[in-house]
C-alpha cells in the first residue's frame, strides 16, 4: 500500500538528568521523556513519577537517528498507514 509522504516533526519531553531528578512530574501513560545528556528514555504510566519508572531498552540508552526511508530498525518505530487487519 503507498502511503504517500507527509513530513511530520514532534518533540518529545526532555531535560538533564538533573532536573528530571529534582521533579515530582508525573509522565502521562506512553508519555516518552529523553535524559538529555545521557541519551536514557523512561516511558510514563500514568501513575508513578519519573524518578520511580525505569529506563527503557536493554541497554538503557536509546539513540535515534531520524531514519530514512530504507532504514529499518529491530525495535521501533514503527509507522503503518495500511490495514489493522
């Protein structure tokens, strides 16, 4: 199925790892928030503060370089316009 192309940009929540650990904030649930001068994801639940999710990845440290249209990744993203079924 062609899709077509539609150029989209989105920030994600992000700040040092010295002000993610002072707050209290509460990530809203797949809220996603980058440590930025670790390069470390948490993902939020809805329910516990940053300082209590876990990083996510099995390394704990997620680098993502935009892609391109022949870049495939083993987890994620993942963009589908086609059928749920």
């Amino acid at each position: 199925m062609n899709c077509g192309s539609t150029s989209v940009k989105f920030l994600l929540r992000r700040d040092t790892l010295a002000v993610w650990t002072a707050s209290t904030v509460i990530l809203a649930l797949g809220e996603p928030s980058v440590v930025t001068d670790t390069g470390q994801m948490k993902i939020g639940d809805g329910i516990h503060t940053w300082n209590n999710l876990p990083y996510v990845g099995p390394s704990a440290s997620i680098i993502f370089d935009g892609g391109g249209p022949s870049q495939t990744y083993s987890q994620g993203p993942v963009l589908d316009c086609g059928s749920i079924f």
